[in-house]
C-alpha cells in the first residue's frame, strides 16, 4: 500500500475509534468534515519519508514506516484542529477551506471550537495507543509533536503573535509553520531509532521554504489553485516575507531553503529514500503551486 | 507540604514551562490567568487522596503520592482549558470566572481559544515529561485522561451534546462533568499500581454528585458563593437535574451518590486516607456551596 493511501486509512481509523453511536452527532461530522478530503498531507509524508530514509539505519524494513505512521497521524490531526480554529470568525474568519465551506460556516462557531480541541486530544490518544508496545519512545514522540504545538514556539504561538502589537518574522513563521515540519522530521527519526537533531534542520529548512513559497501563493495564486481565499495574508496584514522582499528575491529564498534542506540530510541516509522523499514532499508543494516562482 | 501547595507549585511549574521570553506574552498571560488562583483544585486533589489511599498496597510510601501529581496537574489544565472555551461567546457567553471576569474578556476572543488549546496541549506535556522515568505507564495514564477530554465520553462531547437537538440527560451530565472526576480517581490508582476499575465508579458516583450539587447551587446559590453568574444553566437551557425533581430530591441524589461512592471504595484501600479524601474533596465542594440542601 502507498504511503498516501496508509496515511487516509490511519486517520480514518483514528476518528473511528472516537465517533460511533454514542458520541454526540454533530461533533463527530465536524471532526471528519475537518480531516477529510485532505489538503496536500505534507507534514505525514515527511514524517513516512524520514522514517524510510533513516531505515537502513535501523535494520528492521518496513516496520519503521508502519511505526511512523502514528505520529505521521497525530501531526496531521494537530494540522487539521489548528486549520480549524484558524478559520474562527476571530481569527481569519475564513469561509473556505481546502475548497469548500470551512468547519464553522457548516457547523457553527460552538462545533468548530470543539472539533478543534477533540482533534488536538485525538492526536494526543492516537500517539498513546500507537505506542503502548513501545512506551519508552512514547514521551520523546509526545514532546516533540506538543513543542510543535503549544507555546513557547509551536504553532498555537505562532497564531497567538498575531495579537501582538509587533513580532519577529522569524520567530513567527517558524512557531506558524515551520514547528510542524521540524516535528514531522524530527518524529520519523525517533521512529527509525535515528539521531532526530539533523533532521530538525530538515524539517526547519522545508518549513521556511514552505512558509515563503505560502506568502508567494498568497499573492499570486488563483483561488482555485490553493483552495482558499488569496490575499487573505495581506487583507489581515499577517507578516510575510513579501513585506520587504520582492517575488523574485522571495522565490530565490525558497530555492535556497530547500537545498539547505537537501544539504542538512545525514549522509547515512538512504539516498534514492531521500529522491523520492522530495518528489513526494517538496515536489508536491511545489507542483502545488503552479507557478514559474517555484521554478 | 500539603497536597494543595503541592498542587498550585506543580501547576505553577508547568506553566513555567511555556512561558518565559521566546512566547507570546499575551498567550503566556492569559494561560496564567486561566490557572491561578484556581477554583477548589477538586479534581487533581482527588487524584491525589486516591493515590494516597492506595499507598499501602503500593508500598511505596510518599513516592506514589509524588507521581499522582502529575497526572493531578494534567487534569487541572484541562479543566481549566475547559473552562477557558466553555465560556466563549459562542458557549455560555460568561463574563465572569472564578470571581474574576472571563478569560476572552479580557484578552479577546482568539487568545482564549488559543489559551485553551495551550492548555489541552500542556496538559499532554506534563504527563509525557513527569512520566519519563516510567514509560511504560504513560500509554494508560494518557487514555485514561484522554477519555475524559475528547468524544465519544468527554467533556468535549459533553459540550457537544449542548448543539444537539436532544440529549440524555445522564450521558450529558456523565460527559460534561462525571468523565473528568473518573479520570481522577482511576489516575491516582494507576499511578499507584493499583486496579483502576473500582477508583471509576468512585469518581462517577462523586462527578454525579457534584454535578447534581451543580444544578442546585446555579438556581440557589448566591453569586458571590459560587463565583460565576446564577441561573446561567438554566437561561441557557442546559440540561439540569432540576427539570424533573425537586430540590429535595435532588439534595437526597447528592447524598445517595456520595454513599455510592464510598461503598464502592475497595476494601484494602487505606481507610484514615479515604476519610481525608472525604475530607478534602466531598467536604470542600459541600462546604463550598455553604447550603442546607447539602446538608
């Protein structure tokens, strides 16, 4: 079975185990209207991507990617409940996403709110169950997907800066997005017995080209190509690296990350792992796109 | 030390934590905020008196009491993260907390959901760094609070079933309230190698009393006794004991659980320790509502 098609099934079978009759109706919709279709699972196929990269390390084949899969879809759940309470009328206020109406304008605020943090504690379940016949790797993988989440440098922070009255750019985009791929990264190595520090560089370095090449979208995509309003940065004067970059220098930016990514693999890494590994992660964000930027 | 100082330093220490310079210092503010000063800490002092009353079989002496703080500590930032959202404008609409105004009045909106998203995470933090040097009983440690959190039986859910068009009013009341008493008590069990399975019924039997005692003290109680507006439950038409009984008789539930609670207590736990927990925890929220119908 594909990656892709593994990691559908894995989030299907977590929101199984936490729907069925006696969970209230509602709720339970919400959760896999929020879930499902997917975007583009980045974070997961990073994750699935390291793991197999750092397999040889590990010499113990395919197992290393079916353990990866847990946190593969803890980290998706994580991404879905913070798209969720991103699109609150408090925040971005959001009608669309992925393409299609977002969880609160089908379901009401109340709902969303709850989706949101019933996907964050979901995450969290699926790591514990996932792990119950390895424990003593279970709170390093706890750790690492919580600091990609809550403060002080997680994504809940990232959003969270936008209420102050100044940020740094930095700081704010790696809390906002690049937090996630370094986790992605980081939890595929645990998950081969890896040493996880190089890979966070990875997963920093691919986080950074994605945020760049997201404030790119933001600006220069049709709607229909990145399935949700565009301008919406600039409309909620969110920092971005266009504020004082142009395209060009923006684009080259994110051309420089991805080979530092390249450059930060560890040598012992399975290389033809690794191509395929950036055919299935940065290929997609930049096939995504559509546009010569990304050239 | 006492176990509430203990309590508070604990809470205190997570917190901690996330904070400091590299976070958003309004998020940082507003989860303090969130968390201190604290309501009756019943839940994580439950927790604790049943880790104490299963010491002895532990023999193990202060160390299990020591090791129930952690999960204590988590299930207090998740009642707390609960507090946070549940009074959202788009919830109850609170203004008032715990004798002080709400979270969202007076960071915002976008901050509160984000402080109780902080929160939940946090909560999850907590467990996976306290239970290091015992992993192989996170695993349970985090199902057991989990459940308490998310759907199909949690507070999440118990929310839920609020959008619902119709609800029983014993799996509501389970859901919102009695699941978080539960995880308590089969927590401080666990943490002191004893069996869950009878601590469960202890903390359901509590979570109905205290939820019964809920209901009266919202339509009976004054203000400034319970810390938060009267009546909210029923002018937002939120399930109540009272729909259907009288205030006598819903006295004489209160009083039917709590003995239900305690003749489920195992026989070869500590019996001076459950009289403390009965002192402690049944005693503090009867003394709280300060109301001959507890009497």
């Amino acid at each position: 079975m594909g990656s892709s098609l593994r990691i559908e099934e894995s989030l299907q079978a977590a929101l199984d185990r936490v729907s069925g009759p006696s969970a209230p109706p509602l709720l339970a919709e919400a959760m896999e209207y929020a879930v499902f279709p997917g975007g583009q699972r980045l974070r997961p196929s990073l994750c699935l991507a390291v793991a197999g990269a750092c397999r040889d390390l590990a010499k113990r084949g395919d197992d290393v990617v079916e353990r990866a899969l847990v946190p593969a879809t803890a980290i998706e759940l994580m991404h879905c409940a913070s798209l969720v309470h991103d699109d609150l009328p408090c925040f971005d206020d959001a009608d669309i996403r992925r393409g299609k109406p977002s969880v609160h304008c089908v379901y009401g605020e109340a709902i969303a709110v709850l989706a949101g943090d019933a996907l964050i504690v979901l995450a969290m379940q699926t790591l514990a169950q996932g792990a119950a016949d390895q424990p003593e790797r279970l709170p390093l993988l706890m750790t690492t997907v919580c600091e990609a989440v809550g403060p002080p440098g997680g994504i809940i922070a990232g959003q969270a800066w936008e209420s102050e009255p100044s940020v740094d750019i930095g700081v704010y985009h790696r809390a906002k997005t690049a937090a996630m791929f370094v986790s992605a990264c980081a939890a595929g190595a645990i998950c081969a017995g890896a040493d996880p520090a190089p890979w966070r560089r990875v997963g920093l370095k691919i986080g950074e080209a994605y945020q760049a090449l997201d404030d790119l979208r933001d600006v220069l995509a049709a709607p229909h190509e990145i399935g949700k309003p565009v301008a919406q940065d600039r409309r909620l004067k969110r920092p971005s690296a266009l504020e004082n970059s142009t395209p060009d220098a923006v684009a080259a930016s994110v051309r420089r990350s991805l080979n530092e990514a390249l450059a930060a693999v560890p040598v012992e890494a399975d290389a033809g792992e690794m191509a395929r590994l950036l055919d299935a992660v940065v290929g997609r964000f930049l096939g995504a796109m559509n546009s010569s930027w990304a050239a």
